[in-house]
C-alpha cells in the first residue's frame, strides 16, 4: 500500500503542477490588491481584481478541457455493438 500512495504522488505532482502555480499566481495576485485596498489605490484594486478573475477562468477552461478529454476517451472505449446471448 505505501507503494502505491508514493506511485499514485509521483503521477499527479506533474499533473497537478499547472494548478498549483495558478494557486500561487492567484496567491500573489489577491496579496497585492489586498495592499491596495489598504491603500486606498482603486485603480491597482481594479487592475489585480480583472488579474485574478482572468487566472480563475483559465483555471476553470483547463479543467473543462481536461473533463472533456477524458470524456470523449471514455465514449470511445465504450462498445456500440450489444452482444446476442442465445437461450437453448
């Protein structure tokens, strides 16, 4: 079992990456519009909040995409001929 948790770490880390430095892109981003809210700068405030929103949709087509690829995967492994089982 303690191979196959490390197995099954060692295969998501990379696909997990692009995720993660999304996280932390939108980490920095809602950091600094935090320090210009302080601030009282709304034009840096405007500016990281149009930030975030973008690296949030991209989050979101990534995974839509993802979803939608491994859909079409499964719909193709699926068989489309049903079997004829005959009673004797």
């Amino acid at each position: 079992m303690k191979y196959l948790r490390n197995l099954a770490v060692l295969f998501l880390v990379p696909l997990l990456l692009p995720l993660q430095l999304g996280a932390a892109l939108l980490r920095i981003r809602v950091a600094k519009a935090k320090a210009a809210h302080a601030e009282g700068d709304r034009g840096a405030l405007s500016i990281e909040m149009a930030l975030i929103v973008v690296v949030v949709v991209a989050v979101a087509s990534v995974i839509v995409v993802a979803v939608m690829k491994l859909g079409q995967t499964a719909r193709n492994n699926i068989p489309t001929a049903v079997p004829t089982i005959s009673v004797s």
